[in-house]
C-alpha cells in the first residue's frame, strides 16, 4: 500500500474520495491539520495543482487534491473558483445566486471538478477535470446533498443533485466523471 495524502482538512471529503478510490492500492490519508495551501490560482485546475504540489512537498508522500465549483454561464462563469466564498454558508450562497440570476430565461451552468496528483518531490503527473452540464432552477428542490446541489439541475435524468441518490451523483457529477478520468492513471502508477 503507498500512502496518498488527501490535501483536504474535511473528513467528508477524505470518505467521499475513498469510496472512488475502492480496490485500489491507495491508503489514503488527511493532511496534517495545521498545513493549509492558499487557493491563489485563477483556475479550478491550478488551484487543484497548487494544493496537490505543496502537499506532496512538506508530507514527502503522494499528494491527491480537487477543487471545485459552479460556474453558471448568464453571470461569467460566476461563482466559479469563489463558490465556497460567494457568501457565509450554503443557504446564503444559494440565495445569493438565485438573487444575481433573477428571472433570465438563460440558465445553463456546470459544474466542475479538478484533480490533480503529485508525487513525492511534488512534480504534478495527474491532472484532470470533470464537467457536468445543467441548469440553474427557480427554487430549491430536493432535501440530499450539500452546497447548491438544491438548485442545480440535470435535464438528462430530470433532477436536481439534491434529488439523487449518492451513487446516481456519482455517475452524473463533475467529481465522479473527474474521478472516470483519474482512476486508470493512478492505476498506471501503482507500480511505480
Ligand atoms: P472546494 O472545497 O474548494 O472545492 O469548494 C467547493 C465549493 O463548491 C463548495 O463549497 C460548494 O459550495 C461547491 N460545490 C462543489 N461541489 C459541489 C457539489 O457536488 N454540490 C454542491 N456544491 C458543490
């Protein structure tokens, strides 16, 4: 087994990766809580990188990091690498939002998943994004989920993330279809 530091502080975020990362050789591991990465980036990717590199660097181990957010296409791409920051928590974020759109008939918006990995010496050898299409509703519907999972909806099932069940978010989401796209790679580097 070859430890692969999580560069997360979230224990939710620590279980949701092990469970993409099932079967594989993989332990993998909090960072240390007292080392946090400034998202200084201007994209989801190299923020995702930043995270991945300096871990790897202070740890000395293999590094795995993500970032993430929804981009919605009527205001720029907003909230986009601000997500977790568009105001105090969840509910404010998603009232902010609805407020900001108001009533435009244009309500595409995707969301977005970059992973990135480094190996010990924090020289980056994976980095993938996954994009999940869909659109911003009118109110809230659904009660699963977190973050603006009520307000985001996928045409092609007829729901919103807040109504799907885990494992359907993790066939339809950006971090699942971003995790499609890691998991050959880190299985290509296992024997390294
Ligand atoms: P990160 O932890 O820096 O990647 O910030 C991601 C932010 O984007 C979170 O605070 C959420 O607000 C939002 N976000 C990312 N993924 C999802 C998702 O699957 N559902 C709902 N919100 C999400």
């Amino acid at each position: 087994m070859t430890v692969l530091v999580v560069a997360t502080g979230n224990p939710g975020k620590l279980k949701e990766m092990q469970s993409y990362l099932e079967g594989t050789p993989w332990q993998l591991q909090l960072k240390p809580p007292e080392l946090d990465v400034e998202e200084t980036g201007a994209t989801f990717l190299e923020n995702a990188c930043l995270k991945a590199s300096e871990i790897a660097k202070v740890t000395g181990e293999w590094a795995i990091a993500d970032d993430s957010g929804l981009s919605v296409d009527a205001l720029d791409g907003a909230p986009g690498i601000f997500s977790a920051r568009y105001a105090e928590d969840d509910g404010a974020r998603i009232d902010r939002l609805l407020m900001e759109l108001g009533d435009r008939s244009d309500r595409g918006a995707q969301f977005v998943c970059a992973i990135a990995v480094a190996n010990p010496q924090g020289e980056i050898v994976i980095q993938e994004e996954g994009i999940a299409r869909g659109e911003i509703l009118r109110d809230r519907q659904g009660s699963g989920g977190f973050g603006y999972d009520p307000i985001f909806y996928v045409p092609k099932v007829e729901k919103s993330y807040a109504e799907m069940t885990p494992e359907m978010k993790h066939q339809f989401s950006h971090r699942g279809l971003a995790f499609e796209l890691v998991l050959p790679k880190l299985k290509l580097l296992e024997g390294d």
